[in-house]
C-alpha cells in the first residue's frame, strides 16, 4: 500500500478503514490509494478488481454475492460517516464548520485551525485524550473533592463570619 497521509485527528479513521480493506479477498486486489477532505469530510478512494463478477443490484440482498464496489462503498462511506463528527485536527468529537471548500470538521478547541494538515499536536501535552488527564487529575486530588462534597453535604455553604 503507499503511505497516504491525513490530519492527525482523523490518522485512525483511515487505519480502520485500511483494515477493513486488509480483510476483504486477496483477489479482488483491494487497495485504498487516496484519501481527502471533499466538503469537510473523509473521501478515500480505491482500486480493486471486480472481474467478471457481477453486480447483481436487482437481487435481494440474502441472494447477493460479495462485490468489491459494495465493499468500497460500505469502507468509504463509513470513513465519511465517521470523519463528519471527529475532528480532524485531535480526533475528539468535532462539529461540521463552514461549507464548500472551507468545510472543516473541529472540536470547540480547534475551530479557529484552518489547515489541519499543518497543525501538530503541541509537544508538552501530557495527556492523549481528556480521559487520561481527568483520570490523573483524580489520583492527585479525589481524596481532597470527596472531602469538599462531604463538608457541602454537612450543611457549610462556605459562608464567614
């Protein structure tokens, strides 16, 4: 496969979707070639050989045999689906910004980022995710928030006299 290379945020969409394609049959030769942002969204685009097997659309979906273009259309339109509300800039949940080719995915911290290729993760973040910092936060100071709730439970309203 060659290196295709998207926004930090969105690096494990694509990742997924290079696995889903690993999985499918060796002789379809499938291969996903090119990904890029088109209104704001993942575009992946592939290539595969379907040979003579037919794309029997008119059939009932229990009587369909695999096709690599459903296989292309189910891997990329779940990149889109997923890439439509992940920002591409950190990966965490995100919001469609702006239209047309100023289309952008963000989360509240990275709405004003307008090239996220040329964004890089700041080198002193110690945490990955929001998770681990709130998680580490709560090894230093859970023992001091449980006493605050108890003493706001005693009846102080933390008013002197």
């Amino acid at each position: 496969m060659s290196e295709i290379s998207v926004a930090h945020g969105w690096q494990h969409i694509l990742d997924e979707a290079v696995a889903e394609a690993a999985a499918l049959p060796e002789e379809w030769c499938f291969e996903i070639v090119k990904a890029e942002t088109v209104d704001g969204a993942l575009k992946i685009s592939t290539t595969y050989v379907s040979g003579d097997v037919p794309l029997d659309d008119h059939l009932p979906s229990d009587s369909k045999l695999p096709h690599p273009f459903r296989a292309m259309m189910r891997i990329r339109e779940a990149a889109r689906q997923k890439s439509l509300v992940t920002c591409e800039c950190c990966g965490r949940i995100g919001r469609l910004v702006g239209s047309g080719d100023d289309a952008r995915v963000r989360c509240a911290a990275h709405v004003d980022v307008v090239d996220a290729m040329g964004w890089v993760p700041p080198a002193d973040v110690m945490f990955e995710t929001d998770e681990e910092a709130l998680a580490h936060f709560l090894d230093d100071y859970g023992g001091g928030l449980d006493a605050m709730q108890e003493l706001s439970q005693d009846g102080d309203d933390d008013t002197r006299h």
